[in-house]
C-alpha cells in the first residue's frame, strides 16, 4: 500500500468532524480548497460519506473511490472496493495523488499511510458524533504549517494547519 496518501478534512476545537452524515459548518473558501486539491486526483471515501455528496453522486473531475464492507453496494461513475488489498489494487499504480477524505472509520483506517494531513481548523466547538484523532497529540505527527484565523464568508472563524507524518 502506498504511504503518500494525504488527509484532508476539517475539524472543530474538538476534532470533531461531523453530526448526521453532514460537515459541522459549510465553509465555501474550504469547500473550494478542496476541490482544487482534488481535482484531477483520487479521493477515498466511506459509504456514508459518498451519500452526503450532492444527489448522493461522486464528485466529478476526480476518480471517487468508495469503502465499503457491503459487497452488494453500487454506485455509477465511482470505484468500489471492500478492503485494504482492493483499495491498495486500484491505487498503487496510479500517478495521481490521493486524498483520504472521511468518514471517521476511513480516516483512522488510512491514517497510517498518509503521508500529510491538511486541517482546516474551525474556531469552535459543535455537536460532533464523528471525529478524526488529534494530531497535536498523535505519535508520529508533526504540524508543519499554521495560517492566521481567517472569517469566511458563511460567518465561521478557521485556519489551515498542516501536518506531516515523522520518519520514522
């Protein structure tokens, strides 16, 4: 399995990530740092996270491969795969970048093989019943980046924060 995957999600004072399937505040300058990360790459995602995708569709302009343990799951236009071997068999060949972008179950399955993590950090605490590990206390991370608090359109307080996994 490659170990240059790189996380991406945004979290709450908590490193909470979501609450019912859906992001804990909308973020349009985030949203759009997302996509343009993302675009023309690969992103893995769980099931769940797949279905709180617009029309419950992969994102277009990138490959969309989706986790599942149900082995009966379909869904048009992206790649399913089951297990580590499987992900590892349609990713390891591939040039572009990888983006581990959630569920909870998916960030903390990958984690090991991700190589970066890009956090954007939002200045407050939310009802969360999914979360990512703290990577200000993880073993085998250190931050790498910090910008300054920023108000997005939307009204919410955030900043980017990058980490990098330790050689170890």
């Amino acid at each position: 399995m490659r170990k240059n995957m790189i996380l991406i999600a945004a979290v709450d004072k908590n490193w909470g990530i979501g609450k019912d399937n859906k992001l804990l505040k909308r973020i349009p300058e985030d949203l759009k740092r997302f996509s343009e990360f993302t675009r023309g790459n690969i992103i893995i995602v769980g099931r769940k996270t797949l279905e709180s995708f617009k029309d419950k569709k992969p994102l277009p302009d990138r490959i969309n491969v989706v986790m599942t343990r149900d082995r009966n799951y379909t869904c048009k236009g992206a790649v399913i795969v089951h297990d580590l071997e499987e992900l590892s068999n349609n990713i390891d060949c591939s040039a572009a970048k990888v983006y581990v972008a959630g569920g909870e179950s998916i960030y903390k399955l990958l984690l090991p093989y991700c190589s970066k993590a890009l956090i954007t950090k939002i200045d407050g605490s939310f009802e969360a019943d999914t979360h990512l590990v703290n990577l200000d206390e993880a073993f085998g991370y250190k931050k790498t980046y910090e910008g300054d608090w920023q108000e997005s359109s939307a009204g919410v307080r955030f900043k980017y924060v990058d980490y990098e996994r330790i050689p170890e």
